[in-house]
C-alpha cells in the first residue's frame, strides 16, 4: 500500500505539542495529568510530558478488562497492567492514544478511569484520527486526520525510532 | 473429543479441576493473569466488567468460609453475578440427586460451578454432565485436589521469591488427607521446583509420595533444614480423635513450628498456612503472626488468582460461540 503519504511521527508530534499546550492554556487546565493508553498512547505520553515539562508522573492504561469484545474474543494476551500514580479526583486528564478508530478503545478507557475516580475534565489527544468511527467520540486535539477504507490500517510503531505503517490486518 | 476434559480444541483451559496433567505454559498464564487482576483490589472501585451479565453459582456440599467467600468476591470484582448455594442443607437432604439439582441450576441460564465437594472427583463428574459452554471450577473435592489453592500460593511464593527454579519448598503436616498438598506437589513440579519435601508422621504420609517426586521426611528439623519455603497444613481435629495421633498438645511438641525450629529453615523462608490455622497445634503464634508468615498475604492473592481463572475459563468460551 504505498498510495499513503510517508507520515513524519516526529512532525506530528511537534503538532500536538503546540495543539495541546495551547488548548491546556485556553480551557485553564490546571496541573494536567498524563495518561497513555497501551501501548502505542504510553509512548506518545511520555514525549508529551517531556516536552511539556509536566512532573505529575505518566498514567498508562491498559483497557484489557474494560474491552466490549470479551465474549467474542475472551482474555488478551498478557500485557502489563495499568498504573495510576495520581490521585484522580478533581483531576484535568489528558488522554493520549495512538490512532483514534472506532471509539470503543477510547469508551473503554473513560470506563476504567472512572473506576480510579471522578476527574474534572478529560482531554482527549490523539497522534491520527483516521475514518470509521462507531460512537460519538471525538479528539480533541489531533497530528492528522485521514480517510482510509475499512480494509486500510495504519498503526504506530515503536518505541525508538516511531513510525507509522500502513497494513491490510488490524493488529 | 479431547482426553483432558480440562482443556479445549485449542489448549484452553475450559474447567479447572486438577493441576495434574496441565502445562507449565498454562500455569505460568494464571500466575501472569492474576498479577493484573491484585492492582484491582487497590483501586476506589474494585470491580471490572470482564464478566458482566455473567451467572457463577458456587455450589458447596461442604461448609466452607474463607474459600466460597475469596470465590464470591472474585466473581463480583469481576462483575459477575454470584449465587451461594450450600446444597448440604438443602436439596439433598430432599432427596433431590445431584443430576436434577444441576439441571434446575441450568436451567437458570449459570455459565460457571464453583464446586466443593467432600466426595474426590464430583467436580468432574459435575463438569462432564453439564453442557459445553458452561464451565466447573474445583474449590476442593475430598481429599483429590485443591488447584485455586494450590495456585494461589504459587502465586504467593513467586511474589516472594521471583522464580521456582532454585528453591527448597517443604509441606509439612497431614498430606495424606490434604488435596491442598497433593495439588500443591504437582504445581510446584511443573514450574520447576527441584526441591520438594514432604514432612509428617508416618500415620499421616500416603505411602508411594516418592512418586511425585518428592522427598518423605519424619523429622520436622531435619525435613525443614535450608528451606526457602514452609508450607505448614491444617491439622484436622478428627484425625486426633480417630487414633491416628496421639493428641494435639503432643503433636505440636513434635511438628509444630516454632520460632526456635523455624531458625532451621533459610534467613529468608516464608511461612505459609491455606488457612483456617489451629494456634499451639501445627503452628506457634509467634510464627503465624511472626515477619515471615504470609499468611494474610495468601488469602488477598486467592481474589486474584480466582479472578484469573474465571475469566481465563469462561473466556475459553468466546471463539468457541
């Protein structure tokens, strides 16, 4: 599939540093706390947090448990599980993922946080918001946006150097 | 048709009945299961929804307190719907058999049995009556197995001890009429313990244990000398009463654990007990309550690794439908 563009990763990040920092300004999030859905959103994080300069340790979720495909798929493979280290109450969240799809990744990580407290605000950063979305979720800050078949995937690989790769399967 | 009724097409674990005969791979995934399942417990909500809308009826013929409600709590952390059923004073005593009280309960639409049992293999024969996509967990069958237990405390001792593959482990008490013993024997030789010991008097020893290989001790100092693990059992109370032993005050001048006699086993061992511990017979409260016992520690690890292999057992299901 090389009728797709080459995405510079590194580009897109410095967008949503730039998107994200302004809009962290303008909503007066106050002390904003990063959280990485695994794996791919863990990475993108933790650049962002870098470059940021926010010391609140990294969030990384891992939405195994909160998935809505259980009874067709049953138990995924083993990753690690997520980690909080943070109070969540009152809290403004960023959430960070890879490539904003379907929605469901992204209604199964509100669930979760939910479960750890309840947070003032959650902004929601993604690296591409790519075509194909089943639920009424949407990013608020985004690298790129792209319109791909339903057969077209494109997923981030890492962590050093990232890049994005376009495949046929969804992995 | 699959010999190991355990086990699906695939290598699934789709009851779990026994550790005997399973894989190492399979044991290490529980293990591995459960270490995501123990941050749940620390969270404001200790609940996910893996198996909502779930049914789990834990079926006990024999009174129980810590394991049914370890049980009970695994299916509700995990968003199940839980029904305790202590059929030992119920239906049964009816006269209702056991084939109908599993129909009735089916008919209830249950996707999993949690069940003890006082008679060795009725989790089985419940397992092979009830159909496919309905899944049995054993929680001790007469004196057959115990696998959760067992795994639970693997769990505690990798938690402890990082790996098996160097450690000394030693169960010391009445292995002849403990399931806990005898599912804890296969599980620490699968994962690869290269020393196992047995300890006890010789009216409570099985005859034939060198099988599994394991070592058979009638000392106590002597069968935990350099151990890095103490498994202490529960030494029944009817045991004394049907002359197998003299009496508990002698018992545990013999085979209690003592801090003194715990100085033999390595700096470092843990003292494990599957609980409900009998103070001054198998083990002084200086150690039960001691900086080695990790007794406590068991019974948190027991939510985890029933949480693991719940939804391990009814995920098996999810390809299958």
């Amino acid at each position: 599939m090389n009728k797709h563009p080459e995405l510079d990763v590194e580009a897109l990040i410095d967008e949503i540093t730039d998107r994200l920092s302004r809009r962290i300004a303008e909503q007066k999030l106050d002390d904003p706390a990063l959280i990485g859905i695994r794996t791919g959103g863990v990475w993108l994080a933790a650049r962002l947090r870098e470059r940021l300069g926010i010391e609140t340790p990294l969030g990384e979720l891992n939405i195994a448990f909160y998935r809505d495909d259980f009874s067709r798929i049953g138990m995924h493979p083993t990753v690690e599980p997520s980690q909080l280290p943070f109070d969540i109450d009152g809290r403004d969240l960023v959430l960070v993922d890879d490539i904003l799809y379907t929605g469901r990744t992204i209604r199964a990580a509100m669930n979760e946080i939910f479960d750890y407290g309840r947070p003032r605000t959650i902004t929601l950063v993604v690296l591409v918001d790519r075509s194909g979305r089943e639920l009424p979720i949407d990013a608020n800050v985004y690298g790129t946006r792209l319109t791909l078949a339903a057969d077209e995937h494109v997923k981030l690989l890492g962590p050093d150097p990232l890049r994005l790769e376009f495949c046929a399967t969804r992995t | 048709m699959h010999d190991d009724i355990q086990l699906d097409e695939r290598g699934q674990l789709r009851h779990f009945l026994t550790i005997e005969r399973l894989p190492r791979e399979l044991l290490v995934d529980i293990l591995d299961n459960a270490e995501r399942f123990t941050v749940v417990g620390d969270r404001a909500v200790k609940k996910v929804p893996l198996l909502r809308g779930k049914t789990v009826v834990n079926l006990f013929f024999e009174p129980s307190t810590r394991t049914r409600t370890t049980f009970e709590l695994a299916a509700k952390r995990l968003s199940a719907d839980v029904m305790n059923l202590n059929i030992e004073a119920s239906a049964t005593r009816k006269g209702e058999s056991l084939a109908d009280t599993l129909r009735t309960l089916e008919a209830m639409n249950t996707d999993m049995f949690v069940v003890r049992h006082q008679d060795s293999g009725a989790p089985e024969f419940i397992a092979r009556q009830v159909s496919p996509e309905v899944s049995v967990i054993n929680a001790g069958d007469g004196r057959h197995a115990h696998p959760t237990q067992a795994m639970l405390d693997m769990f505690t001792i990798r938690r402890f001890k990082q790996s098996f593959e160097s450690l000394c482990v030693a169960i010391v008490g009445d292995v002849a009429h403990s399931r806990v013993a005898r599912s804890e024997i296969h599980a620490l030789k699968t994962l690869g313990v290269p020393e196992v010991r047995v300890v006890g008097p010789k009216t409570l020893l099985p005859v034939g244990l060198e099988t599994l290989g394991v070592s058979v001790h009638h000392d106590l100092d002597e069968g935990i000398a350099g151990a890095d693990v103490v498994i202490m059992l529960r030494l029944q109370q009817e045991r004394m009463q049907s002359a197998l032993l003299p009496s508990g005050h002698e018992y545990f001048h013999t085979y209690g654990l003592t801090p003194k006699r715990l100085k033999r086993a390595a700096r470092d061992a843990i003292v494990m007990h599957p609980g409900p511990i009998n103070r001054g017979v198998e083990i002084d409260s200086a150690v039960a309550d001691g900086s080695q016992s990790v007794i406590l520690q068991q019974v948190t690890h027991g939510i985890a690794v029933r949480m693991a292999v719940m939804s391990m057992v009814l995920g098996s299901h999810a390809q299958a439908a």
